[in-house]
C-alpha cells in the first residue's frame, strides 16, 4: 500500500501544502527544545574522531549550522563549517571550492570525511560523495531534495531566479541527483517539511547499493538542523565504524517515533 502511495505521489509530483509552508514558524519551538535539552545530548553515542562537515541549506550560512557543529564537537567529532558564506549560487567555481575544501580536510586529517547536509547542502553532499568516494566516509542529509523532479520543492523558482535555469549540461545532472553515492548515506525527513515535499527525499531502493537508507522525524524543514530526534539519529548515524555500516535499527519503542519509510 506505501509502495503504491509512493508511486501515485511521484508521478504528480508538487511541493508541500500552503499549511505546512506557513506552519514552518513552529521551528522556533524545536530551537527551544534543543537548547533545553542540550546537556542531554552530551551522552549520545560518542564518535572516533573523523572530520565532518556541515553544509547549510539555501540562503542559510554557517550560523544556521552552528548549534549542529557544537554537539558533534561534544560528541568527538571534528566538525568543519563549509566557509563558504551564504548558500545562494552554483556554479563551477563553487563546486571547486567545496571539492577543495573535503580534499583538503581528508589530507589533513588522513582519515575519511562525513558530510551532512541540510536542504540544498544535502545534493551538494551527495554530489561531491560522487566525485570523491575515496575521501567520503559517509553522508546524511537533511530535507534534501534529492529527487531527479524539481517539483518537490518550494524553492524551486527562487533558485532559477539567482542562479538561472538550468543548462543543458546542469540538466543532465539534474536528472542523475536520485542516484545515491557509493558511500553509505542517510536521508532524514519530514511529512510536515513546509519547503521540500518528503516524497522528494525518498532515495530509491537500488539492490546494487545496499547502504542507503530513508528515515522520518516528526519536523519542520527550518528546524531539522536543531531537533533534537534528529541529533539522535545523527550521532547513532556517524557512531558506526568504519566500514561497518548497518540500516538503522526501528525496534522496540523507536518504532513509534521513526516509522517504517515507503519504498521509493
């Protein structure tokens, strides 16, 4: 019945409802809530020390991802903000500069880098996973619009009206952004995503890639980045060796908070 859903839903591919789209005010909340609970997460499971870089989300910076960078910090992790300002514009120039940036990083640390990515951060994460396997450990990302349809998404306009639309050569690309990396990856979303309709993050059940995987929490598209159940999911995420990565585990009473996803 969810795999029929699924199907339905992206064949008629369409962003999320006005509703959610005005209801993403409620991520103030879920910044409240991590801040209170911040101590707390100080005991989630620790990691080895890998670098982990945190890309922002479209029109966001590196404050956006602050609050994020500081519990993996506490977690032992080195967490790496992207540096590049504000996230607005795609081009040659910028994909250099984040290719540098993860190249640079995994020479320095000689040790594979993770990349989270929120939003638009999470194709850029994925992207550069694709372009360099041998320096990607693994990559989550966060209400990312990773479909191959660009209808998913609200912001859809607003980025052909920064960037232009796309050339032929983007389009080609575009159509290849549902093929996940060769690295394990973890896409996290929402059904209440008032930005990124959550079909569109759904990565495609592929039996060659057997490390990819879809989980849902209970969140705004804002607030992804500072809820707390999705701090949880992050830490048990980059906690697991190297590679000895394995789906993330829904029994007992995790059940009824993550759900089953549908098969894309």
């Amino acid at each position: 019945m969810a795999q029929a859903e699924f199907a339905m839903e992206h064949h008629d591919a369409k962003p999320p409802s006005w509703f959610w789209t005005l209801a993403e005010g409620r991520a103030v909340f879920e910044l409240g809530s991590f801040y209170w609970l911040r101590l707390l997460m100080r005991y989630l499971p620790k990691g080895d020390g890998h670098p982990v870089i945190v890309l922002p989300g479209f029109l966001a910076s590196d404050v956006s991802t602050r609050p994020l960078r500081g519990v993996l910090k506490d977690l032992h992790y080195a967490p790496y903000a992207w540096g590049m300002g504000r996230n607005m514009r795609f081009d040659d120039t910028r994909e250099a500069e984040m290719r540098a940036l993860v190249d640079g990083i995994y020479s320095e640390h000689k040790r594979k880098v993770s990349l989270i990515g929120w939003s638009l951060g999470g194709v850029f994460a994925r992207e550069i996973a694709k372009a360099a396997p041998e320096a990607v450990r693994s990559v989550i990302t966060l209400g990312s619009p990773i479909s191959s349809n660009r209808n998913y998404s609200n912001a859809r306009r607003l980025y052909d009206h920064i960037n232009g639309p796309p050339e032929e050569l983007q389009s080609e690309r575009m159509a290849q952004l549902h093929v996940p990396p060769s690295s394990p990856t973890t896409s996290i979303y929402s059904k209440t995503d008032g930005i990124v309709a959550w079909q569109g993050s759904i990565q495609d059940n592929d039996p060659n890639n057997l490390q990819t995987e879809n989980i849902e929490v209970p969140a705004s598209h804002c607030g992804l980045g500072v809820n707390p159940l999705v701090m949880y999911l992050i830490a048990d995420r980059l906690a697991q060796t190297e590679g000895a990565w394995a789906p993330f585990d829904r029994s007992g009473i995790k059940s009824l908070v993550f759900p089953t996803p549908p098969s894309a």
